[in-house]
C-alpha cells in the first residue's frame, strides 16, 4: 500500500515536471503550462532560380512558393505567431532583409521588417490546431552581387 502511494506520488510529480517545464528544439516549441505548442514541417526554405516578370522584364525575384508549414496547437489563451529574420549574407555581401516579402497561402505579399523586428502574421484563441503555410519572394534591386547567400529567419510563438 504504502509502495504503491510513492509510486502514485512520483509519477504525479513527474507529469508535474513535464507539463510546467517549457521545452524548445529547432523545429518546434512546447509549452503546455502555457497552453501552446508550435511545429515546423520543414526548417530550411531554399529560393530557388531567379524569376523575371513577364509584364515589367526589369522586375527580378527569387521564389519560394509554401515553403515553411508550420501548426499551433492551443490549449487555452491567445497567442500570436511572430516573423523575424536578419539580413541576407554572403562573405562580406549583404542584401537588406526587406528586400525579402512574405506571404501566408493565398494571401499577398508583404515587406519583412527590418532585422530585429517582428511581424504577427497570425493570431489564435482557443482549443484547436492551427496550420499556416509561407510562401518568400527576394526582390532584386539590381546591384546585388551573385554569391551563395544565407538568411535566417525565426518564427516565434508568443502569449500577449
């Protein structure tokens, strides 16, 4: 009897741990004692070859159609899914973050914010599971130099 209460006791104790304890990796951020976790389906979103507008030949891009999924499950609250991200690098080549735009699937796009900045680009409340797709777009203005350039972009989620 008194063995089985122990047993009972730690094993509360130990759920205890596991819900109250915020736990964060590379691809998702789970936090049940607040109510939310927030998955990646894919962590790496590559721009692909360069683009040229059929109407305004001048107007040159890189595109990635829906290449980050990602899903918020919520358990009670409100919370915001947040974008940031720095500029793009290569050795000591630099292309300004905004040049960057975004888009949630079907929707339109829309400059990032300068590095350090966040951008909501979704708001829940409410038990249910949220799923978003976004689609990038890198607007050339011309002077770039080519190179292999690197980004990093962060998606938070965040209890107002």
């Amino acid at each position: 009897m008194v063995k089985s209460r122990i047993c009972l006791l730690l094993l509360l104790w130990l759920l205890l741990v596991v819900v109250l304890v915020p736990v964060r990796a590379q691809n998702w951020d789970w936090d049940l004692g607040l109510g939310a976790m927030l998955t990646l389906t894919n962590a790496v979103a590559n721009l692909g070859e360069l683009k040229t507008d059929p109407l305004n030949p001048l107007f040159e891009y890189f595109e990635a159609e829906n290449a980050i999924s990602f899903s918020v499950f919520v358990l009670f609250r409100e919370w915001q899914v947040l974008l940031s991200g720095t500029d793009f690098v290569s050795g000591v080549e630099r292309i300004p973050l905004e040049q960057l735009e975004w888009k949630m699937r079907d929707g339109t796009y829309r400059r990032m914010p300068a590095p350090g900045r966040n951008q909501e680009i979704m708001r829940v409340s409410g038990i249910g599971l949220y799923s978003g797709n976004l689609s990038f777009r890198l607007v050339l203005a011309g002077d770039e130099r080519p190179g292999l350039y690197n980004s990093t972009l962060t998606l938070t989620l965040v209890n107002p």
